[in-house]
C-alpha cells in the first residue's frame, strides 16, 4: 500500500500510538483523533483495489442498477493483510491536528456558486436533511434538484426540510409519479430571479424550470432539465428530444444573450462512438456550445451536464461531489455572476450575561429606597433602572448579516465532518475500493452523528418547554419553516415602520369620517344605575400585588426598563417601587403618560394572505409591564363591583371567568337543537364589525361607564385618564414610526382594553331583547337566530333582518362599523323541514346575505343540519396534515417529545368543543378516533395492524367517546357547583320523583327532558348533560373539588 495514504476513521476511532511520531509524518495525512478512542476497522472493508481493475459493467444510465463489487478471493485476503500492516504507521499520522489545508473545498468567492443534483427522491428518509445540510456547508446560493418525487401536495413539510434558514424553495413537480425539478436558493437572491415554468417550446421528452438571474445590469438563464430515459411506457425516442432540444435552444439564440444549461440527461457524453452522445455533441457544437463537467456523474458515464457558449467563461471551479446519499454526485460550479451585496442589520444587543446579578439586585434596591421628593414615581424608576442596566451590561449597537445557523451541530459532528473530507480526499486520490468504502462508512457516520444530536437538541427544548408558542416555534424550526411574521419585501425597511403606522391611522380616520356621514336615528338610552356607585380604588398592599403577579405572566417589551430574564431575578427588591406607583395611580385617577405609549407589532392575519399588503396585516400592542400589572388590579376591583351589582350581560361569554367559545356554543346549539326537536327551522346570522376596538368613541365610553355602570368621582377621572392622550408607534426591527395620538378606540393587547368594549357594546342587549331575538357574544363576535315554522321562513328571516337595521342603525350611532361583505346567515333544521323553506337570502338595508349552507363560528363549522360532518372534516384535514408534519420530523424526537407534540397539536383540536359532538353517531366519531389511534402509532412507533387499546393505555389517553362523555361530565359537575355560565346552569334541574322509591336518595341525580328526535333534541346538551351524568357512580358524582372529580372520572373511563 502506498505510503502516503491516510486512513480517515470515525470519530470514534483512535490510534494506540506515542505522540512523538506525528512530527515525523507528511502534511497530507489525517488529523488527531481523541486519545481514548480504540482502532476499530469496518468489517466489511474491501482490500485496496483500484477502481479500474473491478471493470463494472455498468452502462451510467438511470435505469442501471450495478455496482461495483467488492473483492472477496484469496488475492484480496492476502492484499487487505497487506493493507492491516501498514495501518499502524497510518494510524500514527492521526495524532497530528488538522491543519487548513484539510479543511472543506468550500467556495467562499464573492460570486454565485451553484449546484446541480439528481436526487433520486428527495422523499426518501433521511434526503432531505442530508440536502440541507450539503447546501449550508457548501455555501451554495443555488441549488437545483431534478427527480424530486415531490408533488403539490401531501410533501409540504418535504419541501420544508429541504429548504435551510435564509433560503426559499421553487418546485415544479411532475404531473404524475416521479420527475419533478426544484430550486432551493437564498432569500436574499429572491428579487434578483424570476422563474419560467411556462416556456415557449416544446418539452414533452424533457422537464425544464429556466431561472433568469439579473445582478448588476447582467442577466443570465440557468437552464435545469431532466430527460428522463427512454422506455416503453413513455414511449419516448431520442429524435422526438433531438428535435425538441433544438427548438429550444433556437429559441434562446434569439431570446437570451448568456445560458447555462445543467441537469441530467441521460446521455453518456463519455461516449462519442455512442450514436445518441455524437448526434447531441453535433448539436451542441452547431449552436457553439460546449459540455464542461470531464468526470463521471453517475458510476462510470458523464450524464450531468453544465453547458455553455464556447465563446463565454461563465462558469469556472467545477467539482463533483458525492456527499448525498444518490447514484449521482453533485454537480457544484461557480458562475461569473457577483453576488448581490447582502443587507446587513443593525441590532442592539446587550451581555446580560456579564450582569451580577446579586450585585445587580442589591444596587437596584438601594438606589430605588429614597428617590428624590419632587421626583416622577415612574420617571425615577424607569431612568434609575435604565442607568444600572447601561452600568452593568452597556448597549452595543452592531451590523450583522443574518446567515443561515444549525444550533444542534456539535463540536463531534464538526470533527467527523473534517474527517469525512479527508475520506473523500483520499478515496478520489488513490481510487481504492478500500479507501472508498471507508469513506461511505464515514458519510454513514455523519449522518448518523447529525441525526442523533438534533433530535438531543430538539426534544430537550420540547420537553423543557412550558410555552405553545414556544412550542410552535420550536416545531416549526424543525420542520424548516419561519414562525416569525412574515413582512414585506417591497417597502424599503427604513420606511416600512412608517408605511405601517400611516395605513393604521388612515384606515381607522376613513371609518369615524365615513360614519360621521351616515344619518342615523337616537336610540333608545338603556336605564341608569341605581346601586351603590364605584367611587374609588382601594390601595393595595405587598401581599395583594404579590397575588396579581402570581396571575400574570411576567414578560416585557422595548418599553420596559429591564429585559424579562433580569425583571424575574429582581422583582422581589422592585416590588416596593411598583407598589407605590400603582397606588399613587389609583389614589390620584391618573395613568403615567409613560404607561399609555404603546409598541405596534405588525401581524399577519392569515398564513395564506400576501405579506406584500400592507391591509392584509392587524396591529398588536405592546404595553410595558407595570401597565399592564395597574390595569390588572383595576379589572380586579372593576369586576367585583360589576359582579356585585350584577352589570354584566349574561350573554357576553368573553373575558369572564367559567366562561370560553365553547359554552357559548354549547348554549347556541343546544337552542338550535331544541328548536329542530319541534319541527322548527332556525335563522342564525353572524355580525362581523370593522377595527372593532379601534373605533371605540372616548367620549361614549365614559359617559357609558357613568351612567350605565355607575362608576364616578375618582375612579371615573382614572378611565379618563387612561383612555386620552394615549400614543402608539410602529416598531420594526427597532426603526420607530412617528408617535400618533390615539382619538378613539381601546388597545388591543392591554388588559382593560377588550372588557371595556363589552361594555361599551351592552346596550346592544337592549335592542335585541326588544325584538324578542336570541342572541349570544363573544367579544366583538355576535349571533342573532330565532325559530320558526317552516312555512314561516320568510317572516323569520324578515324579523332578523329588522333586527340587524336597527343592530346597524345603533352601531352608527356609537361609531362602529358593521361589516354587510362578511357577515353571515344560515338556516338550520332537518333536512325535509328546509326543504319547505321559501327564501335564500337575507336582506339588509344596503345589501343582500345569501344563505349558507355553513359557516364557521368561534373556530366550529355548523351546517344546516348540525351533523358536524364539515366540522368533523375540517378537523380531520388540520389533523391529518399536522400528522404528516410530525410524521416527517419523528426520527429527530424521543418518545416523550412526540407525545407532546402530539398533544398540542392534534389531541387539542380533536378536544376543542368537543362537546358539541355528543350523541353523534358512532360513523362520525369513528373518523376522529382514526385520527387519534394514527397518533398513538406514530409516538410509539407501531405499524397499522397493532391493537390500538394498549397503546392508548400506556400513553394513558382516553379515546375519543371517552372524551367527549369526560367534557360533558365536568361540564355538568361545574354547573352544579357554581363553575359555569348561568345560562349552562339554567338548562339543567335535579331530579324530583313524583313518589319515594329507593332510587330516591339519589339526591345529585338530574332530570332528563322528553325529546323526540334522536339527532336533534337529544344532542342538546340539556339532554346530554343528565342522561351521561346520571350513569355515572354516586361517589364519583360525590366528590367535594373539580380536580379530584376529573381524577377519578378519568380513573372511571379507562376501567370501563
């Protein structure tokens, strides 16, 4: 065996050599490996033969199957005997460290550096990581991959896999099986390209994607094309893509001054005697092209191809490499073409961790303990924990470039990766079949090692995570795709934050003018109060602040004077100071200026919505903490006068304690139900208003509060306070908007923000009472239905649509806007009952609501029959899809974070309302417990065919029946405790036997209400509740708390 070649083992492999030998050795032999690792030679390393004498038979086409065999004779024995003598000299040369010239063939020019790869489905386990991972390491700006397998839909998390931090992915499948041509290139290169998926020429032998590059006044056409071989099914021949080749490159003669051509062609251009290779050079060489890639791509044959004019240097530093798990190697080249420059960033950033944190504690105590007498509070605060803040951890603004990252890449698999391109090396310098099966084993373990320590990383952040959106996050960073809010790319980013900040401002200034000019008539003032009036605050002491902090989460914004990390190590000295602040506030009727400024974070409002429009986006505020924590306190006092003096409406479900979407929808469907059990049909309509919050009139709002809540003197002057001279500025990647002085409308994002507009909108009640309408909110979401007969429906729809003219005529009145494009309506009963029904629509004053045959309320899909089958689909799609995408990321979680997953993100859709699915038949529950069993297999890692009960078992969930009887039945435990809405409470009443019978001690036994219709009355939750709660045993019904009631429920239902 030659003596200068070096043996690159896995990392885990060492020499047993002294270190005085690795001085002595040449400069190209492999690196130190760690001390402690024992030699260990794969088993099934084949002697050191050169490739050339093996004669592998192989033609290079994609068809081909052979591979090069590996030497098992008596010669070969004798040879690897050879080859295990020298090893302890090779092995010496490990102790020496690697130096820069073992480093990665890494290109790092200041031009484009593209690749090219048959991926031969990149679907497969384990390919799309191993691409990613290739195009972070080899710095690539684009990279094309032909035979994709990917479709349009079902491989989303695929493609996302596919796609590395900082980068974008272009697909064009195939429409049917295989084929398929995709991009992956940096995002920043995005409004430099433009993609031609529809091309002027004929293709029907060959799939084609152009990429059209133009940087600095230059444009280039890069060209991917696979052809794949001709067979007997596709019936393709080589003179039909002869023919077709030539169209196209006619085409770009006339149309394109630069091309690059790639891809695989499936031609052996190794082969000039062959008849198709010397037809394709002619043709090459009539339009002064030339083929550049001289080493074999696939086995033995060229059939990855880079061309270009003969006359043009485009491209230069071609290499092949084979890296990825496909019979092809990687076709990598760089192209006369400069990058675009890459726009940095300017970030401040703070060392917290260079910040004592006792030290930090204590100074901020004692410069907080005698703040000067004619001092602000909150001033004094805010700039004394500013200063000890640049003190210890002082800001430093930089200019960064943000660059694509792996955070679970270990210093191990960094070394192994080292030692798998000196593998490499080495394999393509001696061509020994030895060096080249050590270097497959190296790749192998490369793999392997990556593969392990991202699933440590990912599952020991899903598992140590308390936070969904964490969670989320975390998952979306696995499967490769951003969780932060997309933004424009069309807006330069100094002028974004002001784009933004206009668009809010002149948005809500177009409503209040379009609403000052609707002429509307004076409603009718809902009556006084009459109670005792809420004057006053009381002030709070340690312990009381101490108990609302234990209610929130402490998280802060750029208003703050600390970051959260440092506001939780040091609330215990902080509390003092907050606590006078927020009672001056209160004792005074007065909110810190500094307390009314908040932060706008522009946030998409669906995935699916162009993030180039700015009207496609909502504003979210961000207020400081203490603010938040003085607005906590007043809802605190707020709400026990409201609940004292019975002032809230009981038909408003937001923000109130035992109240969620899914009692209010318990309560409208249980209406609707019941009134199908008597053969009536029911008009439900949905209101949608426009910037709800954000046109709420001051001046009502207080006036309001007075008179209809009774709230006066100084607590009065403190909600006046709060509510004028407020301002917001649009922030964005710290570039602020200028501040805008807020005339009207409530603060999402705060706390007082959202109750004080379901106060504002009571009065609606009122109205609606009137009209003798049911009706039902949740926040600024409301719903009018009524019943009717049948032969009625015109009469019905005419009542509601009466009542929504006056519901508008009011809204205009207190300066909100109703929405007619997108609000709702629907009829609802069975299906011979609608069939007597006359309208189709709902008229309003300016417009005409056609009737749905569903619509979507609170997040659950209701059709016209309450069948839930578009519910139950709706949910089975989200499932399913969330599924796959757990699917495709399981081989990097453990068991435990799989679960998890698993539960945030499929357990918890099947349970959302899942109450409202009770009593539907077994066919229809039967789709969501699929849904479930799928699940279990996937955690535990069990095929289709095991049974499925012991698996929920060991994971300890209850199936989907067991489900729904466990939420009916806490459901029915809280309103027998106080726990739930009055207007749950309302439907259900004890039992009372007409005559004493032994049965009749059963005193927490209910009373089943007579129904006649199995699909609709008893469905109805006031059916449902008793007859479930009823079977269950009296100790059980008997327990004193709700936790230990849902333990032994839980106990109940998995022994049943």
């Amino acid at each position: 065996m030659p003596s200068d070649v070096a043996l690159a083992l896995p990392s885990d492999v060492a020499p047993a050599q002294p270190s005085d030998v690795a001085s002595a050795q040449p400069s190209d032999v492999a690196p130190a490996l760690p001390s402690d690792v024992a030699l260990a030679l794969p088993s099934d390393v084949a002697p050191a033969l050169p490739f050339d004498a093996l004669s592998p038979s192989s033609n290079g086409n994609d068809s081909d199957t052979d591979h090069p065999p590996t030497a098992t004779s008596p010669l070969h024995s004798g040879l690897y005997d050879a080859y295990s003598a020298s090893l302890p000299q090779i092995v010496a040369c490990q102790e020496r460290s690697l130096n820069d010239s073992c480093t990665s063939n890494v290109t790092r020019s200041k031009n484009l550096r593209l690749c090219h790869l048959n991926s031969q489905s990149a679907v497969k386990s384990g390919k799309p990581e191993a691409i990613c991972d290739f195009i972070l390491e080899q710095n690539l700006d684009v990279m094309f991959l032909t035979e994709t397998w990917l479709s349009d839909t079902g491989h989303e998390a695929t493609c996302q896999l596919l796609t590395p931090p900082g980068y974008c992915l272009k697909s064009c499948p195939r429409s049917s099986r295989g084929g398929g041509i995709a991009v992956v290139f940096r995002k920043s290169l995005e409004p430099f390209v433009t993609f031609r998926t529809s091309v002027p020429y004929e293709h029907t032998t060959f799939e084609v994607v152009e990429m059209v590059i133009t940087c600095s006044g230059t444009s280039t056409c890069v060209i991917c094309i696979y052809r794949p071989p001709p067979n007997v099914k596709n019936k393709f021949t080589f003179p039909m893509f002869l023919t077709e080749a030539e169209e196209m490159l006619e085409h770009h003669n006339t149309h394109t001054s630069n091309i690059v051509l790639i891809g695989d062609f499936n031609i052996q251009f190794d082969q000039p005697q062959n008849t198709d290779t010397r037809q394709t050079m002619d043709l090459l060489d009539c339009h002064d092209l030339k083929q550049h890639v001289d080493a074999p791509t696939r086995k033995t044959h060229i059939i990855d191809w880079i061309v270009t004019h003969e006359s043009t240097d485009l491209v230069y530093d071609i290499l092949l490499n084979d890296y990825l798990r496909s019979d092809h190697s990687a076709v990598l080249f760089s192209l006369k073409m400069a990058k675009p420059s890459k726009q940095k960033k300017r970030v401040v950033r703070r060392n917290l961790k260079e910040v004592n944190t006792d030290t930090f504690r204590a100074e901020a105590a004692r410069r907080l303990l005698d703040p000067p007498v004619s001092s602000d509070p909150v001033r004094h605060y805010d700039s004394t924990l500013s200063t000890l803040l640049d003190e210890h951890a002082p800001a430093k603004t930089k200019l960064i470039i943000d660059r694509p990252s792996a955070p679970w890449i270990t210093a191990e698999v960094k070394y192994a990766k080292q030692l798998r391109r000196r593998a490499e090396r080495k394999s393509r310098t001696s061509k020994l079949v030895v060096d080249r099966q050590i270097y497959n084993k190296q790749k192998e373990h490369v793999q392997t090692l990556i593969a392990d320590a991202k699933q440590s990383h990912y599952s020991t952040k899903i598992c140590e995570t308390t936070s969904a959106k964490t969670l989320f996050s975390t998952m979306n960073d696995l499967l490769g795709c951003s969780s932060a809010s997309p933004l424009p790319n069309n807006i330069d980013p100094s002028k974004l934050s002001q784009a933004f900040s206009d668009y809010f401002h002149n948005k809500i200034q177009t409503i209040r003018d379009k609403l000052d000019k609707i002429p509307h008539q004076n409603s009718e003032t809902p009556p006084a109060f009459t109670g005792t009036p809420f004057t006053h605050f009381q002030p709070l002491t340690l312990t009381d602040l101490e108990k609302v902090l234990k209610e929130m989460t402490l998280k802060t914004c750029d208003l703050d004077p600390l970051p959260t990390q440092l506001y939780s190590d040091c609330l215990p000295e902080l509390l003092p100071s907050i606590l006078k602040i927020i009672n001056t506030s209160l004792q005074t009727g007065t909110v810190p200026n500094s307390f009314k400024t908040a932060i706008v974070k522009p946030l998409l409002k669906k995935p699916s919505l162009d993030p180039n429009t700015v009207s496609n986006y909502r504003p979210v505020s961000n207020l400081s903490f203490i603010s938040k924590l003085l607005e906590r306190v007043v809802l605190k006092q707020l709400n026990s006068h409201l609940l004292c003096n019975n002032l809230l409406s009981p038909l408003q479900s937001a923000y109130r304690p035992h109240h969620s979407t899914e009692t209010a929808l318990l309560k409208i469907t249980n209406d609707l139900l019941l009134a199908t059990d008597q053969a009536e049909i029911s008009a439900v309509a949905l209101l949608d208003l426009s910037a709800a919050f954000d046109t709420v009139d001051h001046n009502i709002l207080l006036q309001r509060l007075q008179h209809t809540f009774g709230i006066h003197s100084t607590a009065l002057s403190w909600f006046s306070s709060y509510l004028t001279d407020r301002y917001q500025t649009v922030s964005i990647d710290k570039l602020n908007s200028d501040p805008i002085r807020l005339e009207c409308g409530v603060p999402q994002g705060s706390v007082l923000g959202p109750v004080l507009f379901t106060l504002y909108t009571q009065p609606l009640d009122h109205i609606l009472d009137r009209h003798n309408v049911l009706h039902h909110s949740f926040a600024d979401d409301s719903q009018l239905h009524n019943s009717s007969s049948p032969d009625q429906s015109e009469s019905l729809l005419s009542s509601i649509s009466d009542t929504i003219t006056d519901v508008q005529n009011w809204m205009t009145e207190n300066k909100l806007q109703l929405n007619s494009n997108k609000t709702e309506a629907i009829l609802i009963g069975t299906t011979s009952k609608l069939s007597k029904a006359t309208s189709d629509s709902l008229q309003l004053s300016d417009s005409s609501v056609p009737l749905s045959s569903a619509v979507k309320n609170l997040g659950v899909t209701l059709d016209n029959t309450l069948s839930m089958k578009q519910h139950i689909s709706s949910v089975s799609r989200t499932c399913y899809f969330q599924l796959r995408r757990i699917a495709t990321i399981r081989k990097y979680l453990t068991t435990d974070a799989t679960a998890k997953l698993v539960t945030s993100t499929i357990l918890s859709r099947l349970d959302y309302c899942n109450s409202l699915l009770a009593g539907l038949p077994s066919s229809s529950i039967s789709r969501l417990q699929r849904i479930q069993n799928s699940s279990a297999r996937l955690v535990l890692r069990k095929k289709k065919r095991d049974h499925i009960t012991p698996l929920l078992h060991q994971l300890h969930w209850l199936p989907v029946p067991a489900r729904i009887t466990y939420k009916i039945n806490t459901l029915t435990y809280k309103c027998l405790h106080g726990l739930a809405p009055a207007y749950l409470s309302d439907s259900l009443s004890l039992y009372v036997p007409s005559r004493t019978l032994r049965s009749s001690a059963d005193s927490l036994k209910l009373n089943i209400p007579h129904t006649k219709l199995k699909t609709a009355g008893q469905r109805s939750f006031s059916f449902q509740a008793p007859s479930q709660w009823n079977t269950l045993p009296l100790p059980l019904r008997q327990q004193q708390s709700l936790e230990s009631f849902k333990s032994a429920l839980k106990t109940f239902l998995f022994s049943k």
